[in-house]
C-alpha cells in the first residue's frame, strides 16, 4: 500500500479557458448572439467530453452588455450541467471584463499555480463603451495574466479591430474577423483545436496556434445561416 | 553520526505514451567525504533536454569534487555548475534547456544546495523544517533554466545536519506540484522514515514504485526525487 498516497493532490491540473464574450445590443442583429451561444455550447461539450487529457479542462465565460458579469464562474467542463444562452443587451462595457479577467487570473486561490497557463479569448463586435486602457493594461501586464494566451475575434465591419489585435498574442493567429455567423463556429472550433491539443499533449503549457478549419470542414451547409454581417 | 542517501526517477505516463525518453536525471553519488545528489528536469519541448539534463546532473558531481565542496560556497558551485554546463555545449543550450538542484552533505553534516528552476528543495536542520524553494506566483511547467538563470533566479542553502532525521530532499515539479503544501514536511519524514529502516536498494526500489503508482488524477510528467537523511 502506498505511503506517499496521502500527501499527494488528488485533482488534476486545471487548464483554464476564460471567454469574454460581447453581449452589447448589436450581437442581437444578423443572429451573431445566437451564433455565439452555439459555438460556446458545442466548445464546452467538446471540452466536457474529451478524454487523454493531461489536464482538467476548466471554463469561464465573462459577460459584457449592459454590465460586465461573470455568466459562468470558473467550473470544470465536464461539471456544467447546462449553458444558460447568453442574451444581448446593452453598451459595451469591455474595459469592466478586462478588469473582471484579470483579477480572475491573480487569484492564485481559483488559479493555483499549479495550472497550466490560461487561454482567454476576447470576442466582440463593436466598440467599448467604456475606458479599457487602465484594466487592458492591467490584463496585459499583471504578473500572471501577462502570461496567458489570448486569442480574438472581431465580428463584423464595426469590430474595435486594432484593440482585439492588441490584445491577441498568438503571433500566427492574430486577430480573426468573423463575417456571417459560419466563422463564429470556425473561430470557435479552432479555438477547441488549440486547447484540446495542449491538453493531449507532453506539454501542456505550451500554447498551440490557432488553426481554422477550412469552411467545408466546419460544419454540414444548412448549420449556419449564410447572412454576412 | 552517519549519513543515507537515496534516490529514484521515472518516466511519466505523458512520456510513456509518446514513447519518450525520461526527460529527468538523477544523481545519488557517494563521495571521499559524504554525499551528492541532484535532480534535473529537462524541458518537455525541448529536443534533446534529456541530455542536457544528464550532463547537468553529471557535471554535478564533477564541479564538487573539482572545487571541493568544504572551501566553496553553494553559490560558487552552483555558478561553477552553469559555466561548465553551457562550456560542455559550445555555449549553445537551447535544445538541452534543464532545471537544476543539487546538494552535497560533507562527513561533518555540512550541507550545501542551490536551485534554478522549478521544483522543490527541502531541508531540515537542528530539527527545524525549512522549504528552501521561493514561492512562485506564475504557472504550472513555466520555468527558469540553468542556462538563462540570472543570479537572482538561483536558491541557496548552507546549513549542518545536526540532528537525527535532519536531512535535504530534492524533487523535479512532477513530483512537487502535486504535494498537498501544508503536507509537505510529513511528506519529507515519510522518505527519511523509509531509508532509516531500510538501505539504498530498497528505498530506491520503494521510491520507484511510490513514483510509478502517483495518484493524482491525469498525472503527465516525469517524476525524480533525492535525499540524503542523517540516521544515526
């Protein structure tokens, strides 16, 4: 009988995944909310149901219409029962999430160090509504969450583009622009790629680039409206 | 007054799957005057870290002996240790990128260790318990390495084994960062307990098993621990 059992941590490592997910009023038009809502569905059920892993795959997703909230705290993948669909309202309040995100990420109590480096992934489709520059710089400094790896998208023509491409930091997957609800679940599934593939791999703290799954493959014709946004 | 020393390292279940070497070294070497240990852990996504540890580990008990760990200090032996370890590889390290801690126990119970990277080093002396290692704020698996190391990334111990049980134990993070933290000086009696009633062999074989059958769930890396305990 083991001896040493007793002192060792019986969790496995988490691996977090943070969404900051844009729920302004403008995500309720050319169905890009509802879009959203499927692809964050199918990523958490991918994640709930992978197996090899090397870690526990853990997922957040942070809120900003109206108010920045935090719609699902930090749970293990396969320990959500349902995703409640995420409604569209209000301004853009993306400086607020940062804030939320990095302090999430400081937390060394809901983060142990142990973890291997989180992903956070900013979608939005607009503008912010409110100051992002103190929490953005808070996110991109902080002596954690500087270390993460952030992955965007822009959705639509009226993305904040230069501000998402400021916060992605995958050098081979800068910021994706989404044009009709289609590329949504492409950004989304490669974004599952990616931490699947860290996950089953020897190492997982190393970040996996982003690869977007050719049209064709992401998903039967009749999924996803064509409607550009 | 009398010394033990024991260690173990296996491959992990990441490893074994991929069909991986182990990427860590271990070293439990007896020396004219006492003892030596050290535990290397190379880079996962590094090529040929396995080597690179190794040669650390190696290069250990080299420098020791070489300088003498009775007129030099931690500090000095662990920057010896550096300078070797880069010259032995043309100054090019990067496929062999490695962790490094070490410890060396004289026949007087004079203790000197460093560390640069991540893991755990662990000492007790005169019976007070002491974790060497600074706590780090950041992530699992992101670690400094003995070629980028400033000196500031280094940790060093010099202290005397005075007591029965005192002791130093070394470990790569396979191992560390899945201890409980407040268990962590239980942890260490469990290992000083175990080569106390038994020898070398057989503790190294014990620790082998232990490492094989690790419990935490979905476990991946390579896992490498040494001690050296006063007994009597």
């Amino acid at each position: 009988m083991s001896k040493l059992k007793q002192f060792q941590i019986q969790s496995a490592r988490p691996l977090p995944i943070i969404v900051l997910a844009d729920t302004s009023a403008s995500m309720s038009t050319d169905g890009k909310i509802e879009a959203l809502n499927k692809a964050l569905k199918e990523m958490i059920n991918t994640f709930a149901s992978e197996s090899r892993l090397r870690a526990e795959l853990q997922v957040s997703v942070i809120t900003f219409g109206g108010v920045a909230s935090v719609h699902l705290p930090l749970i293990a993948a396969h320990q959500i029962e349902s995703f409640e669909p995420l409604p569209a309202t209000g301004g853009t309040p993306m400086g607020s999430a940062f804030q939320l995100a990095a302090g999430m990420i400081e937390d060394q109590e809901l983060i142990p160090s142990r973890a291997y480096k989180p992903v956070v992934v900013l979608v939005s489709d607009g503008h912010p509504t409110d100051d992002t520059k103190p929490s953005f710089e808070a996110l991109m400094n902080g002596e954690r969450s500087s270390k993460a790896t952030r992955f965007a998208m822009g959705i639509g023509s009226d993305a904040e583009l230069s501000l998402l491409g400021d916060f992605a930091n995958d050098l081979e997957a800068p910021v994706f622009k989404a044009e009709n609800a289609r590329d949504i679940h492409r950004f989304f599934k490669a974004v599952t790629m990616s931490v699947t593939t860290r996950s089953r791999s020897t190492t997982p703290n190393q970040s996996t680039p982003l690869e977007l799954p050719s049209v064709s493959d992401s998903e039967s014709n009749d999924e996803f409206e064509e409607l550009d946004f | 007054m009398r010394f033990a020393a024991t260690g173990s390292s296996v491959v992990g279940p990441a490893h074994q799957q991929d069909n991986r070497p182990n990427q860590d070294a271990v070293l439990v070497q007896g020396m004219r005057k006492g003892w030596c240990v050290a535990v290397c852990d190379g880079l996962g996504s590094r090529q040929l870290s396995h080597k690179g540890s190794q040669l650390a580990a190696n290069l250990i008990r080299s420098t020791i002996r070489c300088l003498g760990a009775d007129d030099f200090s931690a500090k000095a032996i662990s920057l010896r240790l550096q300078k070797d370890w880069l010259d032995a590889l043309n100054q090019c390290p990067s496929p062999y990128e490695t962790t490094s801690l070490w410890a060396s126990v004289d026949d007087y119970g004079q203790v000197k260790g460093g560390q640069v990277g991540d893991g755990l080093l662990l000492v007790r002396s005169a019976g007070r318990f002491v974790v060497v290692t600074p706590e780090h704020s950041g992530f699992g698996n992101q670690t400094q390495t003995l070629s980028q190391a400033k000196l500031s990334d280094w940790s060093f111990v010099e202290t005397t084994l005075s007591q029965v049980g005192d002791g130093v134990l070394l470990m790569t993070d396979g191992i560390s960062d899945d201890l409980i933290p407040e268990q962590l000086e239980p942890f260490f009696d469990a290992v000083y307990r175990q080569l106390k009633r038994t020898n070398k062999r057989r503790c190294k074989a014990w620790l082998n098993q232990e490492l094989a059958e690790w419990s935490t769930p979905l476990h991946g890396d390579d896992k490498s621990i040494a001690g050296i305990f006063r007994t009597e």
